[in-house]
C-alpha cells in the first residue's frame, strides 16, 4: 500500500475514533442529566422537564456543564445506562407522546445544540417540523438566534424583525403570553388561516423580563396539546432562555453584543451620563420583579432629601423612595424592565416623603434597559434649569422649616404658588392656585373671622399680617397653617398684588398641645407625690417618739434618734421601739422595711405594733420575730423588712437577742467597741416556717449597747463592716451624754445612700 493512502487511512480512522469517542462521551453526559433530572424531579416533586430547567440554572449559576454537576447530584460519575424520567405516555390523539423534552436538553452547550434538540424531540411525537428560537433586542426589535428546520433563505429573511412588525413572535414578547395553536390571536399575527399550518409561541422569561420567544411549527394543523405537554414546552422555552447568556451561543451577529452585567462594565456608562444617574438592579421573588435596588449613583446625582451617597447605593427604592414609586416611578421601571424597551424622556410629577412632610417635585425621567439591569436618568426641572447654589440652599431651607411662599397679583389675577403648596391644600400636582379671595372656604368655620382680619389688613390698610387657622382639606383633615402676608404697593400706594408664605405648624401645633397635657399630669402628679410623701412622714413622724419613756426604778437610760432620708421622696420604713414590760424586761427594736413612701411606712406601723403587742406575752425575741414574720407574709402588699430584737433584764444585766436580716448589736464598754455575734435568721416576709436563733450576752455596769439600721453605715463603694469600724473609731466612747454622743455618730456617718436612719443607745445600769 502506498505511504499517502495509509497515512489517509490511519487519519480516516482517527478521526472515525474521536467522534466514536465524542458520541460516547455526549451519551455518557445525557445519561447522567437523566438520573440527575430524575434526582431533582423526586426531591422538587415536580415534572422531569421542570426538574431539567432547574438544573440547568444550578449548572449557569455554578459554573459548571450540566454534566459535571448532574454527575455530582447523581453521585455516578461513570455512569452509561439510559435511565429515562416517567412522562405522559401518549398525546389526546392517541399518538406516542415524545420522551419528556428537556432533561437531556439541559446538557446542550448553546442554542444552536438546543434548537436541534427541542426539534429532535418533537418532530415525531408532535410532528414538530421547524424551530425558531427568537432574541429580544435593545429597541424592542427581534433577533432569530438559532433554529432548526428552517431552509438557509427562510432564516436570511428572518434574521432580524424590525420592532413594530406584528408577528406572532413579536406578540408574544410584547404582551408576555403564550400563543397556542387555537388562539385566534396567533393566527391575526400570523396571516394564513388555521387549517394550512400550526404554531406555538412561548414567551422566554428570565428574571422578570421577557427576553425572547421559543417557536414550533407544524406543516398542517397542529394536534392537540394537553396541559401536560403544555408545560413541557414550557419547560422547554425556560431552558432556552437560560442559554440566551451562554458564553458559545450561536445566532445573530454580535451587532447588539452579550449583556453587560457586571459593576464594572456599567460603570462607565453610569458616569458618562450628562445628568444625574442611577443604576438599578431588580429583586426577584418568585421569579418576578418585586423591587429594584440601587447599585449606583453617578457624581451628578443628588438625592431630593439631601441624603449623603452612601446612604442610597445599596438600598431599596422602594425603601428609598416610597412615595414617589407610588406616583409613579415603580410603574415606569417595572414597564422598561419587562418590555425590554428604553423610555424617553419625560416629565413626571413625583412625591417624596420627608418625615411626615411630602416634597412635590417635577423629574425629567428617562429609563434605558442596559443588559440585566436598568440605567435612569433622573433630572429634577430646578437642577435642569441651571439652579444655583444658593437658590437650592433656600429651597432646602424652605423644605426643613416646613415653608410654602406665594405672590397674588391683582392685576389678570395671575398666581405664582411653590409646589409644595398644592399638597398642603390637599390639591392634586399641578392643580389651579388658591387665591387669597377664596381662602376662607379651606378654612374651618371657626377660622373665618381669622381669614376676614388678616385680608383686611392686607388688602385695604395695606399692613404685613398673620394668621394662624386650621386649613381643611378635601378629606377633612386639618393642617395647622400660619400664614404671613404683605402688600405689593406701586409708587401711588395703590395695591398690585399680595405676597406671603404659608407655614404648617401642625408639629408644633400636636406637640404644644401634648407638651400642655404632660405639664398638667406631671402637675397631678407632683402634688399627689408631695401629698403621698408628706403623709408618709407624718405618720412616721407620729408612730416614733422623739424621746424613750422613762423607766423607773431599773436605772436604765437611754437615747433615740430618727434622722429622715434626704430627699422627700426617700422616706422609708425605718423604725424603732423602746417599751418597759410587765415582767421588768425592756423590749429594744429597731427595724427597716423595705421601700419607700406610703406602703413602707404603713408596713412600719404594723410590724411596729405587732412586736409591741406580741412581746407582752413573755417570749423570747426568737419567737416574737417568727410571729411578726407571719403578719409581714400575709400583709396585703407581702411587706419584707430586717429588725433586730432585744429583751434586756436589767436585774441579771444580761440582754437576749434574735435578728431577722438586720445588722447586728455593737457593744460599747471599757474594753472598746464589740460588734456582738450573728444568730441565724432571714429577713421577715421572706420565708414560711422561717425560724429565728438567739443569743445571750451580759451588760456590765456602764456598757452602752448601740441599735441602728443601714441608713447610718451603707455605702455604695465598701463592705458594711468597714463603714461600721470606721465609724466606731471616728465617734470615739459613748461618754456621759448618749443624746450627745447619737449626734456625733450622725454627724460622722460614711453613708452615701441618703437613707433614712434609726439610733437607740441603751446604758446598763
């Protein structure tokens, strides 16, 4: 064999090979998407060819072929059987329905690829004999990016339809509606009647925005297509136009070039504009436009509420500006995004919110689809007009202070009225002024004699007035409106016109009215607080002696002191009790409940008289704190307090006591001070059943015993006991004179807490 010949014939079977090896390699691929839709269509309960769609979208988005990740869902990446989805297994003519059209498309690199496949898999079932795969263009004209079945002249005539023409892919793209082959509307778009040929249009929508239109032909009559095959085509145009972006698609020139998405290709365009810009970007929610966020703004843009930059790139516009998508901005974006055509420019009359204040204004709009996302020009008519510097100054300062001017003239009762004026009536944008002759009809009827005097002293005495009236609005809501006005006067003093500005002082107006209300409950409340706190001390005041009673023959001497709390509204429930018994005893308590004002001195008075009526019973201190812990518990408000209890029998010189929380004894003799032992005990009204231990000391001749509450020793930034040696130290020996010596103790006391205070000093005879 001559050397040519073999080297044609090996090169004839490599490349035999490679396709071998490519058609094995597309069917290993197809087998996989299979399993991986079959997969998805379980795990979504949804049909095969939504599940094919649904992967084709997790394979743009991440990347990768649908093969790739249809391998990874499967977990079978060698994978070679044909594993076909469940389907409808005939059509309503009773013919063989076609293998469920899209799970293999879904591995199909571009349009020209899924244009074959959609034809492949429709021909015989459905006896589909052409598709036209249709791309929208920028202008709203129609592209044919790829087919199948259509002669080389057919698709050269079709290359591109000019916007406008009336086809039934035209149609379909406009109104975003599918047209099928019994829809009257297909066949006034298409020309020939019914029964020479068939067609189905289907809309394919991306994001919210109908972006083209799958096409089907039959050479007849189509047959009949039940809802089930119905979505399936419809899976099928979803499939496409998820492949109008594909990096490899073929179709049209590149004459319109791909979408320009990212930041950074938009960015130029977005500053190269002339007037203030915004590049928005929609948010989708079920695959529908819900909202558009601002992804930038040029240089030249100025928000209407003089918001900084940064506080409008990256946020809602709905968020933004929620009044003036109301009035009409959103409609007009939404329109431009869905129909994929630019809006000239025009005048649109827009409301914002500021605060509670609406901000008419007239914006120059214009809105141009730029790829997935939308570029405004946005120019408001005072920028437009060459508004200087200082003139945007007073109209922000116009806008904060809440102010709406005016002039009148008297001659062709010409008007010049601010925007804002029309809103503060009530009126519609662009509504007839008021003149100042018919005011009084805005006004409450109450107001009309207001109206009467100011006209008066404008128009005939020609002197600067004002007036504050409530202006009635067609829904009968009021504003409180200040209005200023001054005369226009010629060189003779005749009137010429009128000018003024209005204010709305309905804030100041609500908050002057709620302020004066505050003022009356807070006077209410005052004087019911000072009545409450005066009560509280007097009858503290009543309830504690000034002096202890005399004791007679026991030779016990004694000292008391209540010192109150240092602001009114501090009074507490501190106490103290020295009472002689029929048993020769002498019953000492001191106490604090806790709170403050009426409730504690009321919880005072009956834990004062429980101890007082208790203790002539004979117990012990142990005993008359579990009695008095019971009374606290079932006191209508549960009062709580500390108390300490001492019985002293000046005939042994010995002293028992108990504590109920309360800080302990001090013992004051030759020896110096000792602060005396801790029995156990919980403060009262805190525990059922709480019992109380005692402790028995002796009193030498001369001892001072010390009773106090925590009024004498708290401090916020130290233990209680380094207040309370500080304090021994500080006041030195009791002395001669126990009245003197409680003074000093008073005098140097640490506490910082503005408590009220009890002191009892006992001197053992």
């Amino acid at each position: 064999m001559e050397e040519p010949a073999a080297l044609a014939l090996a090169g004839t079977v490599r490349r035999l090979q490679r396709g071998l090896d490519r058609l094995r390699s597309e069917e290993r691929d197809r087998a996989a998407v299979d399993v991986a839709t079959g997969i998805l269509a379980e795990r979504l309960r949804c049909t095969p060819a939504e599940a094919a769609v649904h992967l084709a979208r997790l394979a743009r988005d991440a990347g990768q072929p649908a093969a790739v990740l249809a391998a990874d869902i499967a977990g079978l990446p060698g994978f070679t059987d044909d594993q076909p989805a469940a389907g409808p297994t005939s059509t309503a003519d009773g013919r063989p329905a076609p293998a469920p059209p899209g799970p293999a498309l879904a591995a199909t690199p571009d349009l020209v690829h899924a244009a074959a496949a959609v034809l492949d898999q429709t021909a015989g079932p459905l006896g589909v004999h052409a598709v036209a795969v249709w791309q929208r263009l920028p202008g709203g004209a129609l592209a044919l990016a790829a087919h199948a079945g259509l002669s080389a002249a057919e698709a050269r005539a079709w290359d591109r339809v000019p916007p406008g023409v009336g086809t039934p892919a035209d149609l379909a793209v406009r109104t975003g509606h599918e047209l099928w082959p019994d829809d009257p509307q297909l066949w006034t778009a298409a020309g020939p009647a019914p029964d020479e040929a068939g067609r189905a249009v289907l809309p394919m929508a991306e994001g919210g925005r109908c972006r083209g239109a799958l096409e089907l032909r039959w050479p007849g009559p189509a047959p009949p297509l039940t809802r089930a095959l119905r979505r399936q085509l419809h899976a099928l145009a979803d499939l496409c136009a998820g492949l109008l972006d594909a990096p490899h698609r073929a179709g049209p020139p590149d004459r319109d070039g791909p979408d320009q998405d990212g930041a950074d290709q938009d960015g130029p365009v977005l500053d190269g504009l002339l007037t203030p810009g915004l590049l928005l970007e929609p948010v989708l929610h079920d695959e529908e436009v819900a909202d558009f966020r601002i992804v930038r703004v040029n240089d030249s843009f100025r928000d209407p509420l003089d918001r900084p930059r940064s506080a409008v790139e990256g946020a809602s516009i709905l968020e933004t500006y929620p009044t003036a998508c109301a009035t009409g901005l959103f409609g007009r974006l939404l329109h431009a995004h869905r129909s994929g055509e630019p809006r000239p420019a025009e005048r649109l009359h827009l409301v914002f919110q500021s605060g509670d204040t609406p901000l008419p204004a007239t914006v120059r709009l214009a809105v141009a689809p730029l790829g997935r996302r939308l570029l405004v020009s946005w120019q408001l008519e005072t920028e437009r007009s060459g508004e200087g510097d200082q003139a945007a100054l007073l109209r922000q300062a116009q806008r904060l202070a809440r102010v709406c001017g005016f002039e009148e003239w008297a001659a062709g009762g010409r008007i010049l009225w601010n925007e804002g004026l029309a809103e503060l009536y009530g009126l519609p944008s662009g509504a007839a002024p008021v003149p100042l002759a018919r005011l009084a009809r805005h006004a409450h009827p109450d107001d009309e004699p207001v109206i009467r005097r100011l006209l008066d002293s404008v128009q005939r005495r020609h002197r600067t007035s004002s007036a504050v009236f409530r202006l009635v609005r067609p829904d009968s809501t009021q504003r409180y409106t200040r209005i200023v006005a001054e005369p226009l006067l010629d060189e003779d003093g005749r009137l010429t016109g009128v000018r003024g500005a209005y204010y709305d002082v309905s804030s100041q107006h609500w908050t002057e009215v709620a302020l004066g209300a505050t003022r009356e409950r807070l006077a209410d409340s005052e004087q019911e607080a000072a009545e409450r706190e005066q009560l509280a001390l007097r009858l503290q005041q009543a309830i504690l002696p000034p002096e202890p009673p005399p004791f007679g023959e026991t030779g016990l001497h004694a000292a008391v002191r209540y010192r109150p709390a240092a602001k009114r509204d501090r009074v507490g429930g501190d106490w103290y009790d020295v009472l002689a018994l029929p048993d020769k005893r002498v019953l000492l308590a001191v106490g604090d409940v806790a709170g403050h004002g009426v409730g504690a001195a009321t919880g005072m008075v009956a834990l004062r008289h429980a101890l007082r009526g208790l203790a002539v019973t004979g117990a012990g201190p142990g005993r008359l704190l579990e009695w008095a812990n019971t009374i606290a518990l079932r006191e209508p408000d549960q009062v709580t307090a500390t108390v300490v209890c001492v019985l002293f029998d000046p005939a042994a010189d010995e002293i028992l006591w108990a504590r109920a929380g309360h800080l302990p004894p001090i013992r004051l003799g030759a020896g110096g001070a000792q602060v005396l032992p801790l029995p156990h005990g919980v403060l009262l009204g805190a525990l059922d059943d709480a019992q109380y231990e005692e402790h028995t000391t002796r009193l030498e001749p001369g001892d001072v015993l010390l009773l106090y509450t925590d009024g004498l020793v708290e401090r916020r930034d130290r233990p209680v006991e380094e207040s309370v040696d500080q304090l021994i130290e500080v006041a030195g020996a009791p002395g001669a004179d126990l009245e003197q010596y409680l003074d000093r103790l008073l005098e140097c006391s640490p506490s910082d807490t503005e408590d009220d205070t009890c002191l009892i000093a006992v001197r053992a005879p």
